[in-house]
C-alpha cells in the first residue's frame, strides 16, 4: 500500500471521482473546500471527471456544482455523457434478462427502477423508492404497469431492486437474479439499499477504458477515487487507485492507496497535499 507522500501529481492527467460517500456526503453537498480544491485542480491542466452509479438526473447537480467539461461515466458504465446530454457510448442489457429480471421482481414482490438513458422507469413512486429517487428533478416516469413500456427493454442500460427496510431480502433476491440471468448479466450492490442488474463486464472501470480512449490518455495517466464494491474494478484500473477511509473491504483492497473518510473530505485534503507539492 503507498503513502500519501509517495505520489506525484503531475503523472496524472485525469482524476475520477465516486459520488456518494467518496466527495459527496450521503443527504449532504459538496463541501466549499471540495469545489475550492477542484478549481485549482482545473486550473493546473488537470481535468477531473465522475463515474457514478447514478444517470444524468441524478448526478448532474454535482456535475454542474463541478463545471465539469468532459463527458461523465454514467449508470456504472453504461453510459459515457456529457453533463449537456451529449451520449457518446452506451450499452443496454439483452432484452431477455430485462424481462426476467422484471418477472422476478413482480413475483416476489420487490421495488425495480429500470434506467434507460436520462430515464428512470418504475410502476409507482413508493415510500421505499422515494427515498433515493424523491429528489431526482427530472427524467422520473411511473408507467403503471411495465406491460407499457415493453419496447423499451431492448435500451435498457440496468436493473435496479431497491430496499431500503432489509438488507436480508435483497441478499436472497441476489441470489435469485444469478440463478437466472445465467451468466449474461453481473449482479453487484452498489450500496446495502441497492441490487443493480448490468451488461455482462460492463462496469466503471469499462467506462474509464472507454473515456480515456476518447480522451487519448493511458490508464495510468488516471487517479480514481471510490468507497463501494461497484468501485473496486475502477480503483484496479487506474494509474492510482484511492479509496476513503469509510471504504468497503472489496473497495480497499483493490485500491493502491487509502486516504480520509468522505465526512473529512478525505479526496480534497489530499489533493490539496499533492497541489501544495508540485
């Protein structure tokens, strides 16, 4: 595992950021010393962009607080975007699993959010969804019956089960989905509250492929920053991978370097170290 001191900035040329737990406080918003660092970060050349588990809607607040000018690592890597709506790559699920993983669902019974694009796609809008979905300021439609919108499962990127009440269900429903997806999708949380169904090996670290090949950059020219298992393949990637101190097990040891919780704003005082060194 590195040090802090160990690292140069200046072999990096692209910085990648997780959301939720990593620079942004869950119910929280970005720290002004967070914003403060990101400008000076710009400002040296550095370009920094996010992969998230979220699509446009819901990251684009952070992405516009940001001013970030390349294109975004969206739903877990299967959307490469500009924060303007500009999709430069995209990979759906096969139609096949979409439907399987809605019958499951409707049987068991379990909250599903299907992302399609800038669209977020559920029957009705419940007290468990809300929860996570509730300020989302666009891109929400409740279509009553998933019957409805079946010519859209052959675009559909994920599958998302939410339970925000156990934990033990959803870990039985995780079973359910890889007894059937057999092999053509990967089943992963992104956090406790939430099971996602993706296209099989398409992930953030995929995306970061994806962004550094548009970009013309190596992968070791990229520092990432995660906290989540869904981060681990990212931190793998990258040139340096960084995990906050409130990481998950599978998070830290993919990471080549562990740094400050998100609640200290761990990513901004270490880079504003690196910055102070150059």
């Amino acid at each position: 595992m590195m040090k802090p001191e160990d690292v140069d900035l200046k072999l990096y040329k692209l910085l990648v950021f997780d959301i939720d737990s990593t620079i942004l406080p869950r119910g929280s918003q970005l720290h002004p010393f967070t914003l403060e660092v990101l400008q000076r970060l710009r400002e040296r050349g550095i370009a920094c962009t996010l992969a998230t588990g979220k699509n446009l809607p819901s990251a684009k607040v952070t992405a516009d607080e940001l001013a970030i000018d390349i294109p975004l690592i969206l739903s877990n890597g299967t959307l490469i975007e500009t924060r303007f709506g500009e999709v430069l790559a995209r990979t759906a699920l096969p139609e096949t699993i979409t439907q399987q993983v809605m019958r499951i669902c409707t049987d068991w019974p379990q909250d599903l959010v299907m992302y399609i694009g800038d669209g977020l796609f559920f029957p009705e809008m419940t007290e468990n969804l809300s929860t996570t979905y509730g300020k989302v300021p666009f891109g929400l439609h409740q279509v009553g019956d998933w019957q409805s919108i079946t010519d859209l499962f052959p675009l559909v990127n994920k599958c998302v089960a939410v339970d925000h009440q156990s934990y033990t269900n959803l870990l039985a429903l995780e079973k359910a989905f890889r007894k059937n997806v057999n092999g053509q999708a990967d089943v992963l949380f992104t956090c406790p509250q939430l099971l996602e169904v993706v296209p099989k090996g398409v992930d953030k670290a995929t995306g970061m492929q994806e962004l550094a090949g548009l970009l013309g950059i190596r992968m070791d020219e990229i520092m990432a920053f995660g906290d989540f298992d869904n981060d681990a393949s990212m931190l793998a990637a990258a040139g340096l991978g960084v995990a906050v101190e409130n990481s998950s097990p599978a998070a830290i040891a993919s990471a080549d370097l562990v740094i400050g919780s998100c609640d200290q704003n761990g990513p901004a005082v270490f880079l504003d170290r690196l910055l102070d060194a150059l």
